[in-house]
C-alpha cells in the first residue's frame, strides 16, 4: 500500500465524488492511495456541493453530476484538483478553477466507443422504425403486409463534431455501408472522411445528423430552428452529446410539424427532463437518459482515469497537459 497522502496536519485527502458511486477497480486504488472518497448525493444543488466540499475540506473533486460552479471551487481552501468522470466540462466553471490554480483534468477519450456505439444503435432504431414496430406488435397489430423500410446502406450520415467519437461513429456507420460526410470547424480529414467546415451543406445532404460536438459558448443551441428547417424532412436528428447543443423548443416544433422525420436523444436541456416534457407525447422521438458513456468498460475507464489523475495531483506527480480543461492554466504558469 502507498503512503498516505498528507494534505497538512495529520490527516489523509479527502475527495468529493459527485454522484454514483465509482467502479471496483477505482474505489481501490484511491483506497490504496488513502485518499478518501466523501459521497455526494446524485443531482445534489450547487450549494449542497459547496457546503459537502466545505464541511470537509476536500482535496479534490470528481465530478459525475451537478454544476460544480465558484460556490463549490472556491468552498475549500484545500482543493488541489478538479477530475471529469468523462470528457465534457460544461458544468464545471473553468474561470473560477483557473483563479484558484486548480487543474480540471477530462477522462480522455475514455467512453468514446460506448457512445459512439449508442450513437448508431439509436441511428439503426430509427432508420428501421424498430420502437414504432415493436409497439405495433405488442399491441396485437401485424404491420407486416404494409411495412416499407429504409435501407442503412447508402444513406448518408452527417458527423457533426469529428473528435474521437464522431470519428468512431464514422467507422461503425462505414462498417454498415453508410456513407459518411462530416463537419468540424478545426479537425483535419482522415483517409476516409473529408471534413467540412460548412454546417449547413452537410445537414442538407444528411440522412442522419449525429451530434458529438462539446458544449461551449459557440455551440449552445448550434442546432436551432433555421438548421432543423435545412434538413430533409426525411432525415433524423441523434444526440448523444449534450442537450444544449440542440434547441429543445425548436426541435419540438420541427417533430410537429415534420419538417423532420424524427430524433432519437440520449441528452437533455435540463436533466433529468420534466415529466410532462413535450418531447414525450411525440410518437417520432426515442429518449434514453444520457446513458452513452455507461457501458462497463467505459465506467471503469472513466473512473479509473479520473483517480488516477487526482492521485498524480495530490502527490505531486503533475499532469498530463493533454487531459487539461482548463488550457489557460498553463498560459497562466
């Protein structure tokens, strides 16, 4: 077993892990590290946050849920480090961890293929109409002598977003004979992809439009009404990155009117979504509840990952710039 890491005075760290509880293999290895693990409530309120950090004086934060914003950065004079349990940041206030010179360190890459693989299973439930057919049967109907499908192969699926996921979603769509275009303001074009940086060209073009792009200032509501409207009434919208990338009032008016087929989302405006969400009295919508990233090696590795980089903080190992959130720290050093 590791020494104890001394945070002052005698005691050991001390983490805050917003949300379920971690995997086997991570909670071991903070345990083997003795750092240890304070468990907030899922969805607890920022202020519950700050006054667990607070009454605790924790060393690091893990974040899984909630909105980690100043109140909570700034409510222990110990933290050190700030891990995602994942690759997105947009609840974590990066201005105010940088003015405490606190490292936010993302899982790399670490559900890329979990998500992805959600990503064109919901693409194959709604190109082959598998939840309306399912409901068909079970209620004693037989749609089979009326039934016209669409063809996976051939159809045209649109990356928004080509980083780690939208690129291994590329390859599994590829790999059931789509073809693939794709938009990115800033990566470059692989082998099998050229990467467009006009948005609207390649809704136009897209049978399915699938998001995995961050959600950052430029991209709040990058799909909004006048981009719903540039997409073919036959084509279907999947969202397995954050809700807030899409207009949600927008979108419910597109699924109305038809001005598109369909969506499938596994990510919300506000989660978890009201009960009486428009969204679920329209028979052209499939909900998941933003479980892309909560596949079994996915959850190890994200955990896993995130211990790891708490642990390299705290015993003053540094870390890797790659996984930094944060980038104006290192301007700042």
């Amino acid at each position: 077993m590791s020494a104890a890491i001394q945070t002052g005075g005698s005691r050991s760290a001390r983490v805050m892990i917003t949300g379920a509880e971690l995997v086997e293999e991570a909670r071991q290895l903070l345990a083997s590290h003795e750092v240890e693990a304070i468990y907030a409530p899922a969805y607890s309120t920022s202020d519950d946050l700050a006054a667990i950090a607070r009454d605790n004086e924790v060393d690091a934060i893990l974040v899984r849920q909630g909105q980690i914003d100043r109140s909570v950065i700034s409510s222990s004079p110990r933290l050190k480090v700030i891990a995602k349990h994942g690759s997105g940041v947009d609840n974590i206030d990066l201005a105010a961890a940088t003015d405490r010179n606190v490292p936010v360190l993302r899982a790399l890459a670490a559900n890329a293929q979990s998500v992805a693989e959600l990503a064109i299973s919901l693409t194959v439930s709604v190109m082959k109409d598998i939840v309306p057919l399912d409901a068909a049967v079970k209620g004693g109907g037989w749609p089979k002598t009326k039934y016209v499908g669409r063809d996976l192969a051939g159809a045209v699926f649109g990356v928004v977003g080509f980083g780690e996921i939208g690129q291994r979603a590329a390859a599994l769509a590829r790999g059931v004979g789509m073809q693939v275009i794709a938009y990115d303001p800033f990566a470059k074009d692989t082998a099998e992809v050229s990467v467009s940086r006009d948005l609207d060209a390649v809704l136009k073009a897209a049978d399915i439009v699938s998001l995995h792009c961050p959600l950052m200032p430029q991209t709040h509501h990058l799909i909004n009404a006048d981009r719903l409207a540039s997409m073919k009434p036959t084509a279907f919208l999947v969202n397995t990155a954050r809700g807030a990338v899409v207009d949600e009032t927008a979108l419910i008016h597109a699924l109305k009117a038809q001005t598109i087929a369909g969506a499938a989302l596994d990510s919300f405006e506000i989660e978890p979504p009201a009960t009486d969400n428009p969204l679920w009295a329209l028979p052209n919508v499939i909900a998941t509840p933003h479980v892309g990233g909560a596949s079994r090696s996915a959850l190890r590795n994200m955990a896993v990952q995130s211990a790891q980089h708490i642990i390299g903080v705290l015993e003053g190992h540094g870390f890797d710039n790659q996984a930094l959130a944060n980038r104006d720290l290192i301007a700042a050093a």
